[in-house]
C-alpha cells in the first residue's frame, strides 16, 4: 500500500534515478527534480535523465575478479535500475559493461518518466529545501560533483564547505575515419570477442608522441596546477610528464595483445565502442585537457588515427564533493536531519557505478525507515558496506573512492595467491547480500 510520507530528490543523474526508482517499485511517492533541459552543466548536452558525461564503460563485468564487477553484482541483486539498463544496453567490451550511451539514458528515462508514482519537475533547486527532521517528507539530494552554483553555494554554507578535484573525459572518433589497415582487432589476454580496435605504435613513434603530448597546448592550465586530479580520470598529459615509459606501463601497455603476426606492438592504443552499432570508438584511457587542435594533432600520430575525426574532444571539468565523513551517517543521511539525504558523486564516490549504488543504498535504507520494515545492514564483507563505511567514518584527509577490495574486510584466512584472494572475497561478499535480502524476505 502506497505511503502517505513522500520523498523529493533533486537531481536526475544516476544517483537520483537509481533512489526514485527503488523508492517507487515499493510504493513511496517520489518528485524527482531536474533543472535539464531549462539549465545545464558544463559537461550535459542532452535533456534526457543519466546521462552519461565521461566515459560509456561501467568497468570490469567480472564480479570474482574485480570490485566495481562485483558492486555491479551485490547491485543486481538489490534490484537496481542503473545496472538493469547497462545489461539492456551494453556494447561489446570484452570484460568491461561499456553501454551505448543514447540508448542507456533513454532505458533510464523511459522508467522513471512512465513510473505512476515518480513526479518529473523541470526547474532548477537554488537552496536546500527546508525539510523537518522526523517529518513526513524527506529530501535527497543528487546533484551531482557539477551541482549549480546556487545550490553549491547554499550548501557550503549549511555543511561548513566542500572539497573538490578536477577529472576529464577521452575524445570519440568516428569508426569509418579510422585506417583499420594499420590497426588488429582483439581483447587483452584473448578475453572477450575481439571487441577492441588497437593501434600500435613502434618505439620511435611512441617517444615522439610523449613528447608531442607534453609539449602540447592545454586548456586552462592554471586552473589545475593544484594537483587536485582525480587519480582515476588523470589527463594522458599528465601522466606522460611522470616519465616517458610510464603510458607504456598503463594507458598504452602492449601486454596482452598481440597483432596478426603474433608480434606485441611497442606501445598501443585501445578504441572501444561507443554504440551498439559501432559507428563510433573512445579513446580509451585517453582523458585530456589539450587544447582542441592540440587533441586531434597529438592523436593522429597513431597511425590509425592519422585522417581520425574527431566527434567529441576530450574535456576537463571540475567536481565538487562535501565533507562526507563530518557530516552524513552510514545510511547518507544528514547527521543533524535524518530526513535529508545525499547521494551520488557529491559525497565522495568516485565513478560511475559507485554513485549509482549510493543511490540505491540510500533508497533502501529509506524505504526501511519509511515503511517501518527491518533495516537492511551491509557490513565491510560487501563492497556496499564499505563504501558506506567510507562515506562516514572520520577521516583527516578524505578523498573520493573507487570500488576496489583494499576498502573490504580482510579474509579470516590469508590467500596469497591474488587471483583466489579476490574470488573469495567476491564469492563471501554476495553470500553475504543473498543472507540480507533472505533476511528481508522472510
């Protein structure tokens, strides 16, 4: 039976409609709230809700090897919208989700705007809406690391400040402009269907373009010589500049990857789809605040690339986040209103799938309290409980946070072997979320 208390999210990105959509399917009423298509970012060019602004790829699909694979995971089982539309949408990848990401926002769009219990509101939210603590309404807000000044600003004010970083986006070439006689199909290690265009480059070529690269044009280069860059998104320039093999051990490693003849290339560059059709490819690892020209000079020393155009360039932008810890408890409620929630990038998940599963960890513990069902716990066996943890446990020098397994409970046991190490943990982690939503059931 439908409540009468009623949830309003602000925002309309991952975050907010993972929430809006789990509150509904359990009968809470929901306003979601979205300043698109009247007001956008920086970095939103369509007017459909989760739209995907950096990259199509949600990572690794694996869930026994790597820990945004099994959040994925620990979230299908929760029921979770944002994972549902990546599995109705994916690309091939090889081990990676990586979605058309049209069709992606679309999937999300269509189930949140026919939901009979979700209120779409298209305007901008200036100020944090004043909302009673043990009321019946509640307020969850998603807005994402590119909040709206205003809102950016009220909330500072209310929180005691926020923090930020700058991350960037990889430019995406169009798929019949790519010289594929200078190119091989195939995945690392023989994984997956050979979903990958990979342009090599031997020895001489890749030295001159680390020197190309850091001798390039950027954009806006005062803005980021604090060094606030996201790890995780780190501009291909910047990682050149710690020294001329290190692309050739990250971004551009060969190893893995062997061309026709069965030679591994000097260094390579991988493109991955970015829609179902394959007409268009991503720079992958490739993120980058060069100057447009810049870009498309620098790129087009990959001999596959040499005639590329050019569909997007890559950007930089910067991200804001609150002091989590200081200010939110585990279940991303407010400390001193636990009917003001926030969720998503803006409290210090950093990637795509983890600001989704705030999303849905928040609208469950909501819809607990709301319908007065027993809690739902997540513990640090689960990548779901340690994020949690992270978000509120006090911390000196709190920074976004991956999915990764450093962040879950140790093993009873010590595995040294890696590989088995991981599965054993993935493989406790869902037997620990299947015994929730047992518990839940029964």
């Amino acid at each position: 039976m439908k409540t009468k208390k009623k949830v309003t999210v602000i925002g309309g990105g991952l975050a907010g409609c993972e929430a809006a959509y789990y509150l509904a399917r359990h009968d809470v009423p929901v306003t979601l709230i979205e300043m698109k298509p009247k007001k956008r970012t920086p970095a939103h060019e369509k007017e459909s809700l989760a739209e995907l602004v950096c990259s199509n790829s949600l990572k690794s699909n694996d869930p026994y090897g790597n820990a945004c694979g099994l959040l994925k995971e620990e979230m299908r089982r929760l029921g979770s919208l944002i994972v549902e539309a990546a599995d109705s949408t994916r690309v091939p990848a090889g081990s990676a989700l990586a979605v058309d990401r049209d069709k992606f926002s679309a999937y999300v769009d269509e189930k949140i705007k026919n939901h009979p219990l979700i209120e779409v509101v298209e305007e901008e939210a200036l100020a944090l809406p004043d909302v009673e603590e043990g009321g019946e309404e509640y307020v969850m807000i998603a807005t994402g690391p590119l909040t709206a000044d205003a809102l950016a600003e009220d909330i500072q004010a209310k929180l005691g400040g926020g923090l930020h970083f700058y991350d960037a986006s990889a430019p995406i070439v169009a798929a019949e402009s790519i010289d594929t006689t200078c190119a091989f199909t195939g995945d690392r290690y023989g994984k997956g269907m050979g979903d990958y265009i990979n342009c090599p480059m031997d020895r001489d070529t890749y030295y001159a373009f680390v020197d190309a690269l850091l001798t390039a044009e950027k954009a806006h280069l005062h803005e980021f010589e604090k060094g606030e860059i996201f790890e995780g998104c780190m501009p291909i320039e910047v990682m050149a500049s710690r020294g001329k093999d290190t692309l050739r051990y990250g971004t551009l490693k060969p190893v893995g990857l062997y061309d026709e003849t069965g030679k591994r290339p000097y260094a390579v560059l991988q493109l991955r789809k970015e829609d179902e059709e394959g007409r268009t490819y991503n720079l992958v690892g490739c993120q980058t605040n060069l100057k447009f020209p810049e870009q498309k000079r620098v790129f087009s020393m990959f001999p596959a690339l040499k005639n590329a155009e050019y569909l997007r360039y890559g950007v930089m932008h910067r991200n804001t986040y609150i002091q989590s810890p200081a200010v939110l408890n585990s279940d991303f409620s407010v400390k001193n209103n636990r009917n003001l929630y926030f969720i998503g990038q803006i409290t210090g998940v950093e990637g795509y799938v983890e600001s989704a599963a705030s999303g849905l960890l928040a609208a469950v513990h909501l819809t607990d309290d709301i319908l007065g069902r027993p809690k739902h716990f997540f513990d640090e066996r689960t990548v779901c409980g340690a994020l949690e943890k992270h978000i509120s446990t006090p911390c000196k020098d709190f920074q976004p946070m991956n999915a990764n397994y450093g962040i879950l409970a140790s093993l009873p046991v010590r595995i040294k072997d890696k590989k088995e190490r991981y599965r054993a943990t993935s493989e406790r982690a869902l037997q620990a979320i299947d015994a929730e939503i047992a518990k839940q059931r029964s």
